[in-house]
C-alpha cells in the first residue's frame, strides 16, 4: 500500500494469502528477507531499524487507526479461549477477571495492572479490529487490596492496581479480544482473550465493581461514570427491560372501590408485615383501604407467602401481593405495584413505616384533598423514640459529599415536642418512604425512575418531575408515623458498596436535576 | 356455684417440665375440676405427637398437649405453622370455653391471644404473668446481658445495648407486637405487686392487673407431724431449694460460707437441693465444685427433689436460702418453706423481697453481695432469737382454695 503524499511517511506493506514463506524487503539500502512461517505482518518490518522516528510514528499512528499494531501476530480463536488471563512481564503483571459484552455494543473488563518496576507503557485492547484507549490512561483505577493479600504482598500495593474498562461502540463487539501490552510504547505483545455475555447477578456486578471506589473524588467522576456506572446501569437494564412475569394472590376479599392504595415493596426482611398488620388491624379505616405488598425479592417468595397466609388468618386484614419474577429494584417494585393498585389515590409506603395510631392514612388523604396544588403529600415520620426522622426534605452540599445534591432532612432527631404544630406546609421534596399522589399523575410522570439502581434518590427525582408540572410538594405535620429506617436493606451485604451506589445515585440526580434543583434552593422552584 | 366452661393454657405441662408457672396453672386447673367446673387444661409440649397431629392427651381427655413451637424467638411469633390459626381454631370451635386463662404464651407463639380473641369474641381472657419475658428479652430476667447488674426498665436502647445485634427499632417493634397481642386480654393476674409494678411500667394499665398470689397445696397431717419431731440440731441448718444456675445465687451463698472464719462456718450445714448444675456454663460449674470442695464437711450436694419430698426436707431446715441475683416473681419455694414455718434469708430486691419482710418472717441481704449475706448468717449463728422470732412472723401462705376463688371472681 502506498499512502499519498501530503501524508506519506513511508510504506506499509499488507500481506494477505501469503504464499510464499519468504519475501524480501528493502528500505533504502538496507534490504531483508522476512520469513514468513509465522504469519506476522509488523514484527520483522520493525526491525528496519533505520526506519526514521517521524516516519515511525506516523506509521504506527496510521496502522492503529486501522487496527493494525507493531509485533501483531495472527490469534486463534476458539471455544477454548481464556476468559480471564494473567500477563506477566518481568516481575510487572495484568490480570483480567473478566470480560463481559453488554447488549452486544458494550464491552466491561475488569481488572489489574500490578507494575511498581512502571515497565508498561501501554495496555490496550484490540476489538472488532479497532485498538482501544490505552487502559493505563483511560479505564478507572481503584483499590485492589484483595490482590495484594493474595499474592502476600504490603496491602498498600494494592492501591489504585484494580481498573474497570468499558467500552461502547456503535456496531456489535465481537467476543474476540486481544489484550496487547507494549514496554517500549510502540511494539506490544498480544494474547488472546474471550469476552462472555454477562448473565450473572446484577448486585454481584454491582458491588465488586463499587467495593473500592472513593466516591468523593470529583476528579475521577467522568471517569467513573464512562467506565464504572455506565456498566453498572448496563447490567441492570437488561433485567429491567426483559419480560417479568407477575404472580397476584389475594387475601381475603378485595376491597371494592378504596379510598386509597398503600403500595409496599418488599426486599430481604418480610417480618415487617407482620407488624404492620399486628397495627392495621386496629384501624377501622382499614375497611377501605387497599393494600398491595410487592415481593421484589424472589429469593424468600416461599417463606413470604407463607407469612402471608399466618398474618392474614391472625389479623385478618385483608392484602394482595404481588410477586416479582425477577428483583426489579425499589423504583421498578413501586411502578409494578401501582399498576396493580385500584383506587384514584396511592400511597407509596416502605414496609418499616408504622402508623404512630389509627386514622393517620385517611387524614393524610383529607389533607391531600383540601390542598389543590399539592402534587405529592407525605406526613411526619418519626424514630421509636419520638423524634423527628423525616419532615420534608431540604436539597444540601455537603463537604461529605461533593459534587453532588444531598437530601437533607432538617430537624432530624428533634423531639416532636420542638416542633411549632402545623397542618401541612411546603417542602422542597419529600421521603419515598411515604407518599401521597393520585394513580394518574405518578403514571402522567412515568413513575419512579428505575435508573436509579436499587434505590435512593428516586423519590427526589419523582419530586422533581412532579414539580415541573407545576405542583409543589408537601408534608403533614399531624400525621405521624414511625419509620425503622433503613431496617429493610440491612440484608444487603457488607454496607460500604451499597452506600458508594447511593452516592452514584446521588450524582446521577444532580447531572439530571442540577439547574432545577438549583432553581429551588434559590427559592424559585 | 356458678358452673363455668373454662379453658387453661400453659406454655407447658408439670408432668413434663416442673416450673412454677406450669405447676401453679395446673393446679389451678385441678382445683377448678375439684369445684365442679368444666374445664381444659392444654399445654404445649415439645414431645413428637402422633403422626403430626396438633393435640395429644395426657392423664386424662381434659388435658391435652399441644404440639407446637414458636418460629421466631425474638417475637414470640407462631403464625408460619397452621397450628394456631387451623387446629387451635377448630378445638377452640369445639370447646368454646367461657372464660380462656393464659398462663403463659412462651413457645406456643404469642397469636394464640389473638386467635382466641378472633375465634370467640365473647369469652372472657385472663392472662397470669408469671414473669418479664414481654418485656425483656434477656430470658426476662431483667438482668443487663453482660454485667449482670439489675435492670429496672426496658427501654428500645437499653435493649439494643444488650443485643447490639438488635437495632433499637426492632425492640420497639417487639413490644409494639406484644403489646398488641396483649390488647386482647381482659384481666391481668400477677402473682406479685413487684411484677405488677413492672408491667405497670411497661405500658399496662394498672386497673387492668389484679395481684393473686400462686397457692399452695395444704400439706397432709403425715408432713405436718414430721415437722414438728425433727427440729432438733445444735447446728444452724440452711437449705438451697430449686434450680441451679448463675441466676439463682447459689455461688452468692456459697462465698458468703467461705468469707466466714471457720470456727464461724462450723455452726453451720448447708443441704443443696437442687438440679440441673451439670447444663450450666462450664464455668460456673467448675466455681460451684471448687467452692464444694473447699467446705466440705458443711455443704451437702443432694440434687433434685419430688414435690412430695419437699416438707420431709423442710423439716430438716432452720433457713432456707434463696439468693436469687435476679429479680424474681413470687418464688413457689418461699410459700412452701412458709408453709412448713421455715424462715426464709433471701436477697432484698423483686418478688423475694416482697415476700419475705425481713425481721418479720425471714432475713433480707443485698442482692448478689456475699459478704452482706456472710453477715446475716454471722447475725443468725450469734442470735439464737432470731430464728424464734422469724418463724412467729411467718403467716401461712394462701391455700390453693383461696387463690382458685380469687381468680375465679375475675371471671
């Protein structure tokens, strides 16, 4: 191939059908006979060591660009190739974990590069015949000390060796990678690797990808979200959006036209049911009132239904459940169970939420009806102990957390007797953990958000759909309940990930709402 | 007499499991058959029934076993096997007793209130308390879990303190679980005002809580006679009563021998009567045994006892000994040591220190302080009186008739 001029730099030779197993190549004066055995097209031309550096470099940039690399070697694919690899050069290493393809146009390793000697220059992957970012430069870095442990190193060699590399490109990605490493920038050694289709559980995806990620480090969060929330939403659209088939059970009778419809997901611990029903069963309001548990953990669908059957005989109120195929996520649990609610009215209730006495649901509907340009009502949610746990919510920065809106809850743990008594009044938004709407408008704005992976931040994302219809939000300051805070995800192991994940959902609601969420804080929203 | 249908539930049935609380229902329910009175006595047993069913008899038909367990320890919750809301139902159907007095809901699963509520709205429910498991979930004994030191009210952080596994907020819905099943109940008995007092703290309404004391089965002349030949030592007796556990003080009495010079302790002999040493923590029993060895020649280990035996050794005791370091209820030993004009030395705290007046018809001592008790032992030994003197005080106590038409009235 003879490239033009303006950008010639010299010549590149593409062999392809070689018959021959020697030809003859000749640069100025110096000529050389390449064997051919090894089908290899860059590796021997490189040896031209009289080749110029300006041309060299142009040359290389040229064959990257078509996928193309100096020292390439033909691969050979086959079911047998490694979906994991360990590449050692020196006393320097790369370690893949895995590679996984996401809806055919996304590809996530994940990884580390263990290099104190700093021997590698580049570490790139060549795929569907196009040389990636190199990792070193583009992937996101973080702790590996498992790494560290195991080869029985100082644990703080694990700092900053792990990497997750995901990459997006328009056409399927071929599951046929090669991971190439180059320790002089310019020639590289390539192995080839198997990418596999990720089938496994999204949370396990989830958590050993946040397990060591530093969520307050601004700089890094382009990087994190090209490289490590992008996968993780990945992972979890694909579950989202694949068919769910729904089971409904109903106990008892159903209750013909209720006033109102308490949708409660339920995930890991299911004995709230059990309370809440020990204190529903005290309320005579509850002869109209529609409840609908959503079992979004179909892990315990046995034992729960079999709760069911004990808390519906004992306290006879009667329920429908829902139960999920797949766990769909706190946002996904609420939008499944309002479609199966009946009444105009909802109430989105978490299952740790107690009413303090009787009547509080239909008071809080009263106040709803009185209040025309309220779009969502929630009341006072308490602690056991009579404090403030949630009055309405209050956007913040928080040096904790920069970079990000933080839901504030003011007066959090004030005795309920510190509050000046109110009926209801505005706030900038309000808990997920109860909420008050009509059926339609939650429809109107398409529900909860299920970006939001597990949970967190939708209920203010909701809020602010809510507003941009022009209705403002509000709290109950006579309606008390208690709320076991965070009870309900105490099943979730470990809690550092689970909390980085809030964080990226936290962020992920700033880079959707900032301007508004500003707009309000101001005072004008 | 008004003939009534009555139905007694306990957590369990004397014939298998000796505890005070079963053995006072039972009674209870024998002095109801004795009156005329139709009634039921079913307690849970632990016993494999037959082929799975619910309900075996034992004795006779009007006494049944029910074969159950409660599936979550932290509520007292039984509602994930049928056999509350299904079999109970159907006998409850059946019986349709007037008046359902609970002894206890411990293992059978807490629903069993409620499911009596639901099933017969009309029947009157009395509930004996026969101690704090509602209200602490120390084994109720209301004792702090690591410290042992006396704890005088539940509160969701205390609690969480001793069950750092336990959040707060699960203890507040503990209660708020018990406390619904409890809303059911008509009448409360407590056997103490101390039990009531601490209910009464809890949330109870105190107008709803009648104190009954437990009775006591009248001895026969036989044991009457035994009592009054064999009081004859020169040294001071003192007898253990009961179960053997870290709970029971018994290591607190057994220091207190050893604080004491040995010409002192010589005046002494103890008789330990009691069971079930061997289960306890290996610790406590190795403190046990070497405090045996070391007072030799003054403390005799005798193990367990039958009922029947009890004035036989009681007529063989000038003070019997309950040292309890928790709080206690209304101890049965202390009434049948009454019963037999034996003084009582026990600690001043609970239901102990209710029953017993000290000076009066036994000796107080601080709880858990075995030099407190050396000094009341060292007290009897130098005044001979005051033995004389506690037994005047001692006024028998109340026989099963009186407490059978006490709660009967409630009806």
């Amino acid at each position: 191939m003879q490239c033009s001029e303006e950008h010639s730099t010299g010549f590149l030779v593409a062999l392809a059908n070689i018959s021959e197993n020697e030809i003859e190549v000749t640069w100025r004066d110096v000529t050389q006979r390449i064997n051919l055995a090894e089908v290899s097209f860059t590796q021997q031309l490189a040896e031209l060591e009289a080749l110029p550096s300006a041309y060299f470099n142009d040359a290389t940039a040229l064959l990257e660009r078509n996928g193309f690399y100096w020292g390439q070697k033909s691969l050979f694919f086959s079911d047998d190739t490694p979906t994991n690899l360990l590449l050692s050069h020196k006393d320097s290493k790369i370690h893949i974990d895995f590679a996984f393809t996401f809806d055919e146009n996304t590809l996530l390793v994940i990884g580390w590069v263990l290099d104190l000697a700093r021997l590698f220059k580049r570490i790139n992957l060549r795929l569907n015949n196009t040389i990636s970012d190199c990792i070193l430069q583009d992937a996101f870095f973080h702790p590996r000390y498992d790494v560290a442990e195991t080869l029985e190193l100082p644990i703080h060699y694990g700092e900053k060796i792990g990497f997750a590399f995901t990459v997006s490109l328009p056409e399927p990605i071929s599951p046929n990678l090669e991971l190439m490493y180059s320790v002089d920038g310019r020639f590289f050694t390539g192995t080839a690797l198997k990418a596999e289709p990720f089938r496994r559980e999204e949370t396990w995806l989830t958590e050993i990808l946040l397990a060591n990620v530093d969520i307050t480090n601004t700089a890094k969060f382009p990087k994190l979200k090209k490289h490590v929330t992008s996968a993780i939403e990945k992972s979890w659209q694909e579950r989202l959006q694949a068919p769910n088939a729904v089971e409904v059970k109903q106990f008892g009778s159903e209750i013909s036209n209720p006033s109102l419809s308490l949708i409660v997901p339920i995930y890991g611990r299911y004995d709230f049911v059990q309370i809440q029903m020990s204190q529903f069963s005290l309320d005579s309001d509850f002869e109209n009132i529609e409840i609908v548990y959503v079992l979004d953990d179909p892990r315990i669908k046995h034992a729960f239904m079999v709760t069911c059957k004990g808390v519906f005989e004992t306290f006879g109120v009667p329920f429908k459940v829902v139960l999920s195929e797949r766990n769909l996520g706190y946002a996904g649990a609420n939008n499944l169970g309002v479609s199966h609610a009946s009444s105009e009215h909802i109430v989105l209730l978490n299952s740790d939420v107690i009413p303090k006495k009787p009547h509080q649901f239909l008071a809080l509907l009263q106040q709803f009806k009185n209040a025309e340009s309220v779009g969502i009502l929630s009341g006072t949610l308490l602690y056991e102990d009579d404090t403030i746990q949630h009055q309405g919510m209050e956007y913040m920065q928080d040096p904790s957390h920069p970079g990000m809106w933080m839901n504030y809850h003011p007066q959090k743990g004030f005795p309920l007797s510190l509050i000046e008594p109110f009926d209801i009044k505005e706030a900038q938004a309000v808990t997920g953990a109860l909420m008050l709407m009509t059926k339609q408008q939650y429809l109107d704005v398409g529900g909860f958000d299920i970006g939001y992976i597990l949970g967190d931040f939708e209920d203010s994302d909701l809020c602010m759909k809510v507003r941009n219809m022009g209705k403002c939000i509000a709290v109950s300051g006579s309606v008390h309940m208690y709320h076991l805070e965070r009870l309900s995800q105490s099943l979730v192991s470990g809690n550092t990930w689970k909390h980085t994940l809030s964080m990226v959902n936290g962020l992920r609601h700033t880079n959707k709402w900032n301007n508004e969420v500003e707009n309000v804080v101001a005072g004008n929203g | 007499m008004d003939k009534k249908k009555i139905l007694i539930i306990a957590h369990g049935h004397p014939d298998v499991h000796k505890g005070g609380a079963e053995i006072a229902a039972y009674q209870l329910f024998n002095e109801y058959e004795t009156l005329g009175h139709d009634v039921t006595f079913l307690a849970r047993s632990e016993e494999a029934p037959h082929g799975g069913a619910a309900f075996s008899v034992r004795n006779k038909a009007n006494e049944l076993l029910f074969h159950t367990r409660q599936d979550d320890d932290f509520l007292f919750s039984n509602i994930r096997t049928r056999y509350i809301w299904s079999e109970l139902r159907d006998l409850l159907k059946r019986l349709q007793p007037e008046v359902v007095h609970f002894h206890h809901f411990f293992l059978m699963g807490i629903e069993t209130l409620l499911e009596v509520r639901k099933t017969l709205p009309e029947a009157k429910i009395v509930f004996t308390l026969h101690e704090y498991l509602a209200i602490c979930h120390a084994k109720g004994l209301m004792l702090k879990h690591d410290s042992k030191k006396l704890c005088a009210k539940s509160s969701p952080k205390d609690c969480h303190n001793c069950f750092p596994e336990k959040s707060p907020a699960d203890f507040f819905m503990r209660e708020m679980y018990i406390k619904r099943a409890f809303s059911v109940v008509d009448r409360f008995v407590s056997p103490s005002e101390f039990l009531k007092q601490r209910y009464v703290d809890w949330g109870i309404d105190s107008s709803l809580i009648e104190v009954i004391e437990n009775g006591t089965p009248e001895l026969d002349e036989h044991a009457q006679m035994n009592d009054s030949v064999s009081r004859s030592s020169t040294k001071v007796r003192l007898a253990y009563f009961g179960q053997i556990n870290c709970f029971k003080g018994l290591d607190v009495l057994l220091d207190a021998l050893l604080l004491m010079d040995k010409d002192t302790r010589q005046q002494f002999v103890l008789n330990i009567h009691g069971a079930n040493l061997e289960y306890q923590p290996a610790e406590f029993q190795e403190k046990v045994y070497s405090a045996l060895k070391r007072l030799k020649g003054t403390v005799f280990l005798h193990g367990p006892y039958e009922n029947h035996e009890l004035p036989a050794l009681l007529a063989d005791t000038d003070w019997m000994v309950v040292p309890s370091i928790w709080y206690e209820n209304s101890p049965i030993v202390i009434q049948e040591a009454f019963r037999s004009n034996v003084p009582v030395i026990t600690s001043n705290v609970g239901g102990m220190a209710e029953k017993v007046t000290n000076m009066k018809n036994g000796l107080h001592f601080n709880v858990g302080k075995p030099l407190s008790l050396c000094a009341v032992l060292e007290k009897v030994a130098n005044d001979k009186n005051l033995h004389k003197q506690c037994v005047a005080g001692i006024i028998p106590p109340s026989k099963l008739s009186e407490t059978a038409k006490a709660n009967l009235a409630l009806y």
